[in-house]
C-alpha cells in the first residue's frame, strides 16, 4: 500500500516492510527496541506525514507487533510459572546478574545442561537462619540458629562460654562510711573471676559522725535506698554465697547496731560489722594480682571515709597463695576523708590547713610500731600500693582523661615526682575548679585534698620511688576469699568443671594472686 501523499510506506523502526517479506523479521539485538514501539519516537515518519496526520489517524503496523511481543513474553512468564526452568533464588548476599546477559553465564548453561538445579530457598526461610559464629561440630559443620532465640539457649550452645555461664554466683557489699558498693562474679580460671553486676552509690553514711557520734537520719536513708536496690539485684540473682560487711562508720556510730536492724527490717540485707584487721587483710587480698613477682616487700594503703588501714607485706622466697599471710604490720587509723575534711575543712583549702591535715595524720602514724627499714632495705624492690578513691583520682588526673575509666587507671604506675605534682596541683585548684574536673566531679571536690593529706603522710614515713594505684578493694578481697575457701580453683575441680572453655578468655574486671 501507498502513501496518498508520498507513494512510500512509512517505514518503522526495528521491523521490514510486509510487502518485502510477507512478515516481519524479529532481531534479538533490535528486541529491545521494539518495546519502546508505541512512542512516538519510535516511528519515524515523511515530512509530509508530519504535517498531514491528525491525532485521529491510524496506529501504524508496528505497534501492533510490540504488542505481540509484550503479549508472548506475558505468556512465556505465567506458562513457566513452578516449571523446572526456574531458576532458583540464590542465596542472600550471594545473588548475581541473570546468567543470559555474561557470555560466561551461557557457556555455564552448555556445561551444566542437564544437571539437576539445586532447591529453591524461600526468601522468609533466609532471613530467619542465622549461622551462630561460635559453635562448631565435630564433622566441621556450623548448624544453623532461627532467630530470635532466647538468650539463656543460645548461650548453652556455645562450648567456649558455657564454663562462664554454668559458673556459680559470689556477691561481695561494702558499706563505708562515704560509699556503698555491690559486686556479682563469676569465677573463672585459677585467681580470677568475671565481675556479672556492680553498683556503687555515694552515701554519706558517716556524714557529721565525728562532731555527733552517731549516724544523721538523713545520711541513713540516703544509705537504705542504696542499699534497696543492692537487695533487688541480688534477689533476681541464683547466688551461692554473699558477704555483706559494714566498716568504720557503723563501727564508731552509737547507733550503728540499730541502723543494721533497720536495714535487715526494710531490706532484707544482714550485715556484719568486720574489725580493722579483717578490713585490712580483705584490701590486701583485693589487690594481692598487683604485687608483682619481683616485689619483696610493699606498704599497701587503704584511705576510707572514716578510717585509713595499712598494711606492711614482706615476701621471701616461698610466696603464698594468698598475699594477707605474708602480712608483718598493720594498722588502722581512726581518720578517712570525711573525717579529716570536717575537722579541716575540704572546702576551701589553703597551703597551711592542707599542712595541718598532714601534720595530724603523721601524729597518728608516730604510734605505729613499725620498723622504718622497710622500704630502705631494698629500695628496689619496694613500692606502694594506694587503693582508695583518692589514688585513684589522682591518677585520672595525671592522664589528663576525659572521663574517670577504670581500665586505664586501674594497675596504673606513677612515680614520685608524679605523685608529688599532681597534689601540687590540686592544692592549686579552687573548689569550683576540683568540682568541674570529670576525674573528681562535686561530690568527691571537697574530700580529695583530705585523702591527699593523707597519702602524703604516708609518703613521708614510706619513701617511695613509685606507687601503683588500684581500683579494687574490700569487695574484690570478699570475692577472693570466699572463692578459695569453696575450692572452685582447685586444678583438678577447674579442669573438670572448664573443660573446653576458652584458652585466652577476656581479662576480668577483678583478679586474685
């Protein structure tokens, strides 16, 4: 047929003219353009066509052969649907472009003609499986968790943690005269164990007890409410056994007897008042893995709120399991940080007041029968070991930190002049300026120059060329003792009950020589 004005047909793209060939000839590479057929972009027509053809005249030929096209792909699709020429969806992550576009997906369809497809995996049945990383069978295959999976199991499967996970559970409180503290752990290999919760709480349970000698109502509800949430941890807890001790303010109180009545009544907590030497032998065990091998004699310090305990170590040939038998001296003073501050003043502080703390202090270490060769003997192989909240500020301080992090304080060494420059420096600060520092903050600003005053005097009777700082104590001294005593490190118990556990486990938070 032809075209009233041209003569000519209007030729279309991607396809002959019907009287040539009688039908049109479809290419693959010309497959792609013939869906885009109907567009007027598609079709290209004579100058004359595109001036004379209004929007009412006739489709051209061509478009229809698109729609046959679109018609036997639809057809194609739903008469394949759940035949075996499927191709199975791959794995998540592991899915590729369509093998028909890579001329190395067709010479895989040639090698691979007539194998058998692997099954299909439903995409909800990916999205569930998740390989656990830490469990390994004997035949080297990783069996497959749904999730979600309740925490308890999925712990029971894995061997390298069940050890720590079947362990059993030892709390250790503290109730001090300015802190209450709670640990829960786990032990794990010989001397250590896994700390499972912790609490600490400033209380102030022996604010005004010098000028008054009895516990404030306030500072013993301040302690009862701590105190409160230290006895719902350990109730939704399985503990095997508890140590809940209270130290010098319920020692020195009048009504330190009937507070711990109080706390028995409310909370359901009974604590026992221990004596200074049982306090000084647990800060000894707390801090027994900082002694190092090569240390034959050490002066470690314990600076409370309300009483500071010493302890004299000498360490021969034949060390001990347990650092408190190698104890020679001890003793307490009857002073700590809040203690001294009230009689001093922490506050505001001046060279001469923070001269007078020391002075006091070296007074009271006067009547300690110790002998002073201590530390001359073998000056090498001497150093202190300070375990208190002020050593451990000081420490913060000197490594400039951003924020108080235990890990990086705790076993930290610093040396004399050290040690001397920062107390320089805090002396220097106001009490807004000690307030604002995140290593000391407003509730320690006012006893830290206490505790400094304190540690000085104890420099100054035990010269040292160094101090390691520990962040543990009587909680850690509880744990420890009360471990060993049940045995759980006994090498053939720890073989039999840790068998497959980890070689190279995480570092607990507490350790035990």
């Amino acid at each position: 047929m032809n075209d009233p004005d041209s003569g000519v047909k209007p030729s279309v793209s991607g396809a002959r003219d019907a009287e040539d060939t009688g039908r049109p000839k479809r290419s693959r590479r010309r497959k792609g353009k013939q869906k885009g057929a109907t567009s007027p972009s598609a079709v290209s027509l004579s100058a004359g066509q595109a001036t004379g053809l209004s929007g009412s005249a006739e489709r051209p030929k061509a478009n229809e052969a698109g729609d046959s096209t679109r018609r036997n792909k639809r057809r194609r699709r739903s008469k394949t649907a759940g035949s075996e020429n499927v191709r199975p969806l791959a794995p998540v992550g592991q899915r590729e472009l369509p093998d028909q576009v890579t001329a190395e997906g067709r010479r895989n369809r040639r090698k691979n003609r007539g194998k058998k497809a692997p099954r299909a995996v439903p995409l909800v049945a990916e999205a569930a499986v998740v390989q656990h990383p830490a469990v390994e069978q004997a035949n080297g295959e990783r069996p497959a968790f749904h999730m979600p999976e309740p925490r308890r199991d999925s712990a029971a499967h894995r061997p390298a943690d069940r050890d720590v996970y079947d362990a059993p559970l030892y709390a250790a409180l503290d109730l001090g005269t300015n802190n209450c503290r709670l640990l829960i752990a786990q032990p794990t290999r010989p001397g250590q164990f896994r700390v499972v919760d912790a609490f600490s709480r400033i209380v102030r349970l022996g604010e005004g007890l010098a000028a008054s000698g009895q516990l404030s109502d306030e500072a013993m509800d301040r302690s009862v409410e701590a105190l409160k949430i230290c006895a719902a941890k350990l109730k939704n807890r399985n503990i095997r056994r508890a140590r809940l001790i209270a130290t010098e303010a319920c020692r020195a109180a009048v009504n330190g007897e009937a507070f711990l009545e109080r706390v028995l009544e409310e909370t359901g907590l009974d604590l026992e008042i221990i004596n200074r030497e049982t306090e000084a032998r647990l800060a000894v065990s707390g801090c027994s893995s900082l002694v190092g091998r090569e240390a034959k004699s050490v002066v470690l310090f314990d600076i409370g709120g309300g009483s500071s305990e010493i302890a004299v170590i000498r360490i021969g040939d034949n060390r001990s399991s347990r650092l408190a038998n190698h104890i020679t001296h001890w003793t307490s003073l009857p002073v700590g940080v809040v203690t001294l501050s009230e009689r001093h003043g922490g506050r505001d502080v001046t060279p001469e007041s923070f001269a007078g703390m020391v002075s006091e202090v070296e007074g009271m270490l006067a009547n300690f029968d110790c002998p002073g060769d201590v530390a001359r003997a073998a000056p090498e192989d001497f150093h202190l070991i300070g375990t208190s909240g002020t050593v451990t500020t000081l420490a913060g301080v000197h490594l400039d930190l951003p924020r108080y992090d235990r890990r990086r304080v705790d076993g930290v060494w610093l040396s004399d002049d050290e040690v001397t420059a920062m107390q320089a420096r805090l002396l220097s600060w106001d009490f807004s300026a000690r307030a604002a520092n995140p290593c000391i903050g407003p509730d320690r600003a006012d006893l830290v120059l206490a505790g400094c005053a304190i540690l000085e005097a104890i420099r100054k009777r035990w010269p040292s060329r160094r101090m390691r700082v520990a962040d543990r104590g009587l909680r850690e001294g509880l744990l420890t003792d009360m471990m060993a005593d049940d045995g759980v490190w006994r090498r053939g118990r720890h073989r039999r009950n840790h068998r497959g556990g980890p070689r190279n486990p995480a570092k607990p938070e507490g350790q035990a020589s």
